[in-house]
C-alpha cells in the first residue's frame, strides 16, 4: 500500500514489554513494509541534560534514522495526559532533526478522555521545528485488543489510514520539505 520509495520510520515509544502502542506499531508496519524500525525499549538513551548526553553513541545511531528517513510514525503510550517520558526526552535529545519531518501519531491510553493528549508534543514539533503533523490521530483503549492481538476492526482499518495518509503526505511533500530552514 505504502509509496516504496518514500523513507519512513516507525518509532515505538512504550517501555512496556506489554505494549498497546507497539502491537500498534507492528500492525503499522505491516502496512508501511518498507519501514525502518526504531524501539525505544531495545535502545537505551541518556536523560536529556541539554550537555553532555547529545554525546551517547545511541542518539547519534537514533538521530541518523530520524534524519534519513521523510515520514515518522510515533506510536506513544498516553501518561498523565501527555505522551510518555521516553518520546519527549527523545525528542529532547533528537530536536532539530526533526526539521520538516512527516509525523503521524498512534496513541495508546487507559481511557477515552485523553484523546487530545498528544497535541502539546504535536505542537512543539511544528512550531519548534516546523514537521508537518498528519491530520489523522489513532487513539485506542484496551477496549480494542485481546493480549497481544487488536480485535476491532475499526482501529485496524484507522491505522492503515493512517499509514497510507503518512505515506502519500511524505510522497507529495518530497523535495518541499528539505527547504525548510531550522
Ligand atoms: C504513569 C501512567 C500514567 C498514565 N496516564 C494516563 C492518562 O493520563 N490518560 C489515560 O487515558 N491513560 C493513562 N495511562 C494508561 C496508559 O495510557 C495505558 O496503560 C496505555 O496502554 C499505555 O501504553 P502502552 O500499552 O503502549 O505502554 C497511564 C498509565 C501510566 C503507567
């Protein structure tokens, strides 16, 4: 379904080794086949210092992903009303590679009324620095899965939206983007 010639990049947030989020993500990327992967739970990061942790070996690894690719899909888990700890201080860390970035969200929550949690990140990223964010947010609640596997057919259906929105949105927008001055 997916443009192949458009890099994209599936990121999961979630530290959980039970996550919502990442089962998500893994349907996510059997839609975009051609995604990189990144799991935050498998790539240990330094606390933001706003110093010395821009150093560690892996923010340079996990920069460069975030740098090669046009489209980036978050799948964050939902804390206290916000996303979690792990994506901001990745953000933190990552900034300015961030610049005209695709980025499309898959939320993870405990319940319906966080659904506009993810926008003061959301926010940050335009503003700060200038992604284009996809109109279409996936928000899911434990309602939606059975252990390991998503049995509503609704949020599979809205996530491959969602992949074939981060797709076309990174297609048309290649070339245009680059211009964007940090
Ligand atoms: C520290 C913490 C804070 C949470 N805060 C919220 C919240 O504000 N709103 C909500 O709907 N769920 C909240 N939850 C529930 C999680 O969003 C839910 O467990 C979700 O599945 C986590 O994502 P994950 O399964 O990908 O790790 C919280 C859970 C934890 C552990």
């Amino acid at each position: 379904m997916s443009d192949d010639n458009v890099p994209l990049l599936i990121i999961s947030c979630s530290l959980n080794p039970g996550s919502r989020s990442r089962i998500m993500a893994r349907a996510a990327q059997e839609d975009l086949a051609n995604a990189e992967w990144l799991d935050l739970a498998e790539s240990e990061l330094p606390l933001c210092d706003g110093g010395a942790a821009y150093g560690h070996e892996n923010v340079s690894l996990i920069a460069e992903k975030i740098k090669a690719a046009k489209g980036i899909l978050i799948a964050t888990p939902i804390y206290n009303y916000d996303v979690n700890a792990a994506l901001k201080n990745m953000l933190e860390l990552t900034g300015r590679h961030w610049t005209g970035k695709v980025v499309g969200f898959l939320c993870a929550a405990g319940g319906d009324s966080s659904y506009m949690s993810v926008m003061a990140v959301a926010n940050s990223l335009m503003l700060d620095f200038r992604s284009v964010i996809v109109p279409r947010f996936v928000y899911a609640t434990g309602k939606h899965f059975e252990g390991p596997s998503i049995t509503d057919a609704d949020l599979r259906h809205r996530i491959s939206a969602l992949c074939q929105d981060l797709s076309n949105f990174s297609s048309a927008l290649d070339g245009l983007t680059e211009k964007l001055e940090a």
